[in-house]
C-alpha cells in the first residue's frame, strides 16, 4: 500500500484513541491489515522485479510520503490530540521506511533480529498487478476516505 493511506489511517486511529501509546501500538499493527488488502504501490507501478529501486520507483515514493504528511499535517491542525495522532500517522509507516528505504532496508532485510519481521512483511503483502490498478487504487481510496472522514469529524463535546 502507498505510504499516504497508511499515515492517514494511523492518524485516524490516533484520533479515535485517547492514549499514545496504545495510538502507536494499534497504528503500526493497521500497517499489517492494511497490506493484506489488495493495492498497488510504487513498486508495482515502477519496479522491476528481483531489482532495486527504479528511478520511477523513488520518485513516486517520495511524492507519496510528501503528500501523505502534508494531508496529515492539515487534518490534524489545531485538533486537540494532534500529537497524538501524528505519532500514530509515523508508527503506521515506519515499517515500510525500515523495509524499503536504502541504505538501512538491505540491513533491515538481513538482520536476524529484524529479518523475520521483513520476510512476514513481504509474505502478507496482496500487490495486485498494473493491469487490476482500478482494484489496487479503489481500495487505497477507499482507505483514505475512511480516515479523512474519521479525521475531519467533530468530536462529541461531553458535558
């Protein structure tokens, strides 16, 4: 999955959470659930397989991580919790960043302490092919749509 859906359904969680730590816990494990849906992302749009990343690749990860911030940034200011939510938005992206960012993703991949995070990682990803991108985009926005909602409604005032 891109990294846009990811951070907005951590800081969605974030919001839905009233403590940090159980925002983090719960937004890092939403990274899992998240990769088994069905989606493309930008290996799958410009990667080769078996190779490194594409100059494509790089590009459209970097503006993916760029616009999932500034969509993060701007549906968090000035909410009460903001903090919060945008920890939560880091800890459901931080796996790809340790998994896929050279030069510490090779290191991630390799170490036996992290190892087998990665290889769980990858085994659970549901990558569609280029050719199903209605299926592997629609699923994205419908991710982002359930997060931009959660994010941009009112919280009940109590009292």
């Amino acid at each position: 999955m891109l990294a846009a859906p990811h951070m907005l359904a951590g800081a969605a969680i974030g919001k839905l959470s009233r403590r940090c730590w159980l925002a983090v816990i719960a937004a890092f494990a939403s990274h899992f659930l998240l990769d088994i849906i069905p989606h493309l992302d930008s290996h799958g749009l410009f990667g080769v397989k078996g190779g490194g990343p594409t100059r494509g690749e790089a590009v459209s990860a970097v503006v993916d991580t760029v616009v999932g911030v500034a969509f993060v940034l701007a549906f968090v200011a000035r909410q009460p919790g903001r903090r919060r939510m945008i920890a939560a938005a880091f800890a459901a992206v931080v796996l790809d960043l340790l998994d896929n960012v050279p030069p510490w993703g090779q290191w991630f991949d390799a170490w036996k302490g992290t190892a087998w995070l990665s290889l769980f990682h990858h085994s659970i990803q549901h990558n569609v092919p280029r050719a199903q991108w209605p299926l592997g985009f629609a699923t994205q926005l419908a991710v982002v749509a359930l997060a931009a909602w959660v994010l941009l409604a009112r919280r009940e005032r109590k009292g």
